[in-house]
C-alpha cells in the first residue's frame, strides 16, 4: 500500500512511525501547508506543499489525515474524499454524524472509501461499548479518560493572560471506578468520575491567584471539576511533564439470568505512553482496511463499526485462524 500524510505535527509524525512497522506499507509523500523546506521528516521521505497534493493521485492508496478535528478535518477530509481513499481521526463526538454525512457524499462522489473518526476514543473504545452492549443487554456502560494529558484543556489554559506554558491531567476518580467494577451501577455526574490536575508556569510577576480562579471557574473545562493548581518552573515543566501519556477504560456491568442473579463486568483499559503514537497505529490499521475494501469495489463513508476485523491484520485468514482464533 501507497500511504501518504496530510499534515506533520505530532500525529503525522507517529503515523510515519507506525507505517515503518507494517511489511505491506509504504510511506511515499508528506504533505504540509507549510514551506516543504522548513519540515525535516524522521524517515527523509518527500515533503511537498499542499498545492501538489492531486498531482500525486495516481500514486497513492490511501491518504492519512493529521489535521485537528476543530478546524482542519472538516474541510479537508471532506475536499480529499472526493480524490483518494482517506482515513482521519476526527474526535468531535457530537458533531460526528454531520462530518459522517459530508464525507460520504464526498467519497461516494469519488468512487472512494473514506474512514472517520479512528483512533482510540472514538475508535477503539466505540468498538468495546458496541461489542459489550450487544453481549450484556441488561446493563449499564462507563467510561473513564486517564491519567493523561488533556492537550485541548492544556490550551485552554495557556490562553489565560500570564500563563507562560501549562500542562492538565484528566484523572479517574478511584472510589468512582471501584463502584462500577463492584456493580453497584452508580449514577455519576462529570465531577465525581473525574479530577483535573494542571502544571502551571506563570510568567514574572503575574498573579498567580488570579490565574488559579480563572482556571478553576472557567466554564466547559473545569468549573464542573476538583480541578488542583500546581505552579512550577518551565524547568520542571520540560523535565516532569515532556510526554503526551494518556488511557482510559471502557466499562459495561450487565446483569444475566432469568432474576438477574448474575452480575458480569466487561473490561477494556489502554494505558498510553503517547497519546498521538498509538492514535497513529490505529490509523494505520484502518488504512488497510480502507485499501481493501476499496479494492473491493466498496465506496462512501465507514466508521469502526462497518469493518470487519479481518481487513484490519496483514495476517492472511489462514494464519489468523491458526494463530488467534
């Protein structure tokens, strides 16, 4: 497979990572919409602007989208459909079913397959709530994010006047999770299944108290949480909190049994050393997917739920079946 990347930030970066791992792949362009001089890649592949991106049609599979999801993946995973197999990671869950509408009418324009919103949370964990639902019918679904690095609540922060730089935590709450885990099916509001926890470096002379209450109060992000301050140097802030880690789990306690006697959990955790890395492998995977399905004559707009797990390994049905099954 002919892969390509659009957009060289962190994803686009572990997106070339994860295409050296995979035998069946070959990364041959990055595209960017910066000065292609000024984007040194990890493997020395070609970087091109993207004005030349539909010059290289004839030679690419599949087209992996790296852009964010606020304002890059809307237009451009729905623009690209139209010319190549894509496959993005678009993570604004409430606005998926209209990003699901554009890109289809798009691909299927095209003749194309295009894959949205992959990656671990929508991905993964969408995949585990369908799988767990269907099993336990009577049941009940949990979802927790952490610990990790929040990049969107870290911005947020890094926008108040006298921050310098600023890290946030998304933290489980353990009493929380222990009272799914023991089915006691709890009924939980956003702070009681989760702290916030932020690494601050102020700049000189700024007023650290003020900048507390406004994150502390600032609606959408945190007022709704036990949100802990830290204020650190930029020292300990490169030293201590460098990494994009991140996790969850995805949890559904069900109950089975003509008297509902039985109770059952179902499990899923991912623990991340970077967030952006393994968004990338999943990408990778889906890609293949994408290839396939589109060799097979299959067009329009897929999610985790229409592909089937067998297109997702380069293992043929044969070594799958002996060596998974």
């Amino acid at each position: 497979m002919k892969i390509a990347i659009m957009g060289y930030g962190n994803l686009g970066r572990g997106v070339e990572c994860a295409v050296s791992q995979n035998d069946d792949m070959e990364l041959v362009a990055v595209f960017t919409r910066r000065a292609p001089e000024t984007v040194k890649t990890v493997s020395g592949v070609t970087v091109y602007h993207v004005d030349h991106l539909l010059e290289k049609k004839e030679e690419i599979d599949v087209l992996v989208m790296c852009g964010g999801s606020a304002t890059d993946l809307p237009g451009q995973t729905t623009e690209y459909a139209k010319y190549f197999n894509v496959v993005d990671s678009f993570d604004t869950h409430a606005k998926i079913p209209e990003h699901f509408a554009r890109v289809d009418q798009a691909a299927k324009e095209g003749g194309k397959v295009a894959m949205i919103s992959v990656g671990w949370d929508p991905g993964m964990f969408s995949l585990n709530r369908l799988y767990a639902g269907a099993i336990l019918r009577e049941g009940k679904d949990y979802t927790f994010w952490g610990k990790g690095v929040s990049q969107g609540h870290s911005d947020a922060i890094r926008r108040i006047s006298g921050v310098k730089d600023a890290r946030q935590y998304t933290i489980p709450v353990e009493a929380a999770l222990a009272a799914v885990r023991n089915c006691e099916n709890p009924e939980l509001t956003v702070r009681q299944k989760h702290t916030r926890e932020c690494f601050v470096v102020a700049e000189e002379g700024a007023d650290q108290a003020r900048i507390e209450e406004e994150i502390k109060t600032m609606p959408d992000y945190f007022a709704d949480y036990d949100t802990t301050v830290h204020f650190i140097s930029e020292e300990e802030l490169r030293r201590d909190h460098a990494g994009i880690p991140h996790g969850g789990l995805v949890l559904r306690t069900g109950k089975t049994g003509m008297g509902g006697e039985h109770n059952h959990v179902i499990e899923y955790s991912l623990k991340l050393d970077s967030n952006p890395e393994f968004t990338a492998c999943v990408l990778a995977a889906y890609a293949r997917a994408a290839y396939r399905m589109s060799k097979e004559g299959i067009m329009g707009c897929k999610t985790v739920f229409d592909v089937a797990p067998a297109y997702l390994s380069p293992l043929t049905p044969e070594e799958m079946r002996s060596r998974l099954l």
